[in-house]
C-alpha cells in the first residue's frame, strides 16, 4: 500500500492525544472523488520539529495504533526546521494506493518516533451527489462530524489511559527482567565459584593422597630403621656378651699365669734338680704369654668393634630423630590439609545452600 519500500516509524500504542494539536490539517474536503489524487495541505506550528522520517498516514476512522496506517508519504522536511513560525506543506497521495471504499478515513502526522503529532477531521472516498451538495449547506453534518470527534477524543483518553497501564505493566517488566539478569548473573558468578573451588577441592585431595602415599612410605622406613636398631641392638648385646666372656677368660688366664709363675719359683727355690721341668713350665709359661697376647689383641679387636658399634648406633638414632621430625613435620602439614579441606568443603556446602535458596 505504500509508496516505499522502507516501513514508517510506528508505535504499538497512543500517546498523548494533547500532541494531536503540533500539525493541523487544512482544506480536508469532506469526500474524495475515487481515481483522482488527493492532496493535503497541513500547518507546521512551533510546537514540533520536523525530522526526516516524519510521515503523513490516511487511517481508518477506529484505528487504535499507527500501525494500522491504509497508505503514506514522507513528509518534506521544510527549509527552516528550528523557525519559530507557522510553515505550510503539502504532499500528494496517488490515487492508485488510495483506499477504493467509502469508510470513514482521516490524515494523521507521525513523526520518527512513531508519536501521532496531529489528525484531520473524518472523510470519505466517493462519487459526489445532490445530496452531498445539500448537506453542504446545512451544519447538521458539521454537528455530526464535532460530535464523531469528541467521541474518538473520549476513545483516544481511554487508549491513553490503556497506554498508561501498559507503560506501567512495561516497566514492572523491565525491573523484574533486570532483578532476573542480576539473580543469572549471582548464579553464574556462584557456578564459577563453585567451579573453581571444586577444582581447588580435586587438587587438594589429589595432594593429600600424594602426602598420605608419603607419610605411609615415611612410616614403613621408619618401621625398616626401628627394625635395624633393634638388630644392631641385639648384635651389640651379643658381642658384649662375648667381650665380656673373654676378659672373664683373660682374667682367669692371669689368674692361672700367677699361679703358674708361683708354681715355678717354688720349684725352683725347692728343687733346682728339676730344671727340665722349670724349662718345660717356662715353654708353658711363654705359650701362656702368647696366649694372653692373642686375648688382649681379641679383647682390643672385640673393644675397637664395640665401639664402631656404638657409632653406628649413634648415627642409627640420629638418622631415627630426624626420620621422626620429618615424620612430625609431615603429620602437621598433613592436619593443615585436613584443615584446609575441611573449610572448603563448609564453603562449598555453604555455596549450595545459597544456589539452593
């Protein structure tokens, strides 16, 4: 129905019926000869602004938005837009895109926001007749066209006032979509929270089962280094038992030595005719000596082991000390984990009670 391709700034709504007054139509006739061009001549006043999507519509008398426009035209944008006087214009509908019936039509301006700026009086598309001519002179029909506009200003208060509930309803929309954005936007924030702290959460358990995989590798060293002090223990007792036999056993060779040494001076003083027997004691008597020579050289081996002993066992429980600081130092690392994972897991319960509510 258009002269255009492009659609004209329109409104689901009426706005206020008071901006009806901004353009005002002249020379409306009160019909139209079908197949002819109408032209309509209208006055800018100081109220309005023309703009360059400004449009003149013909409507059906009833229309309830300017969406319901039948045809239109640009309106012409005059040369002095900000004068502060009255301009004239003009525009010309072809007769091939006027409406083809005898409904009740009128012009209406609406500029690029889509608000009706002003409307003309009602008018027809027909063939003149003598009694259009008759009606002419009379003001019956002026009667009838004042009273047909005080009923669509009377319509039009009642679409502003639906206008104004609606408006309303839009805006309540709006603030409830915009406290619906603002709850999706603490929700997503929540999700990359709770995101977030779970990953942390999986790292942590990941580490904890590392430090636990460690602290049972700490503790079955330890248990292996217990194991070889007890051994080195029980090795240390033995050889003391056995060092202590044989300084028994060297004691008690002294023991006979002396004997035998007093053995061969009383044979000597009493019986100088045994000598073979003194030399044969004094043979005795230096296996004896080598003998006790052999035992304090096995008694100083058996001392000298004795105390690389001690020094291994030394060293063992300073080895233990720090293997059982180490093993404290990872016990307490391994309770902050505890810890840490704890607070997490409270965070987290506490995240899902506030996405739940």
């Amino acid at each position: 129905m258009d002269e255009t391709s492009d659609e004209p700034p329109t409104s689901a709504v009426i706005l206020d019926s008071s901006h009806f007054s901004h353009v005002i139509f002249n020379d409306v006739e009160k019909f139209y000869v079908p197949g002819g061009d109408v032209t309509c001549r209208y006055t800018l006043t100081h109220n309005i602004v023309p703009r360059g999507k400004d449009w003149v519509g013909i409507f059906r008398v009833g229309w309830k938005t300017t969406r319901e426009y039948y045809t239109f035209m640009w309106a012409p944008r005059p040369s002095d837009v900000h004068g502060d006087s009255a301009v004239q214009q003009e525009i010309q509908f072809k007769a091939y895109y006027l409406p083809k019936d005898d409904e009740y039509y009128q012009f209406c301006y609406i500029d690029q926001d889509g608000t009706i700026r002003g409307a003309s009086v009602p008018f027809q598309f027909r063939a003149e007749t003598e009694d259009d001519i008759l009606v002419v002179t009379t003001q019956g029909e002026v009667e009838e066209i004042e009273l047909q506009n005080k009923n669509l200003l009377k319509e039009n208060k009642k679409l502003q006032a639906n206008c104004e509930s609606l408006q309303k309803q839009n805006t309540d929309l709006q603030e409830d979509l915009k406290k619906t954005q603002e709850l999706q936007n603490v929700l997503e924030s929540l999700r990359s929270s709770t995101e977030k702290l779970e990953l942390e959460l999986s790292s942590l358990k990941k580490e904890n089962k590392h430090l636990k995989e460690l602290n049972e590798c700490r503790e079955a060293e330890l248990h292996q280094f217990k194991e070889q002090i007890q051994n080195v223990t029980s090795e240390k007792e033995r050889l003391e038992t056995k060092l202590k036999t044989a300084l028994d056993h060297v004691d008690q060779l002294q023991s006979q030595l002396l004997s035998y040494e007093k053995e061969i001076e009383d044979l000597v003083h009493s019986n100088r005719d045994k000598t073979k027997q003194c030399e044969s004691l004094k043979e005795e008597n230096n296996q004896l000596c080598m003998t006790i020579t052999q035992e304090k050289e096995q008694k100083k081996e058996l001392k000298n082991c004795l105390e690389h002993l001690k020094g291994a066992e030394a060293n063992l429980t300073l080895r233990l000390q720090n293997e059982q600081r180490q093993n404290s130092d990872l016990m307490k690392e391994l309770e902050e984990q505890k810890r840490l994972f704890q607070t997490l897991q409270a965070k987290r319960r506490n995240l899902m009670r506030k996405i739940r509510n």
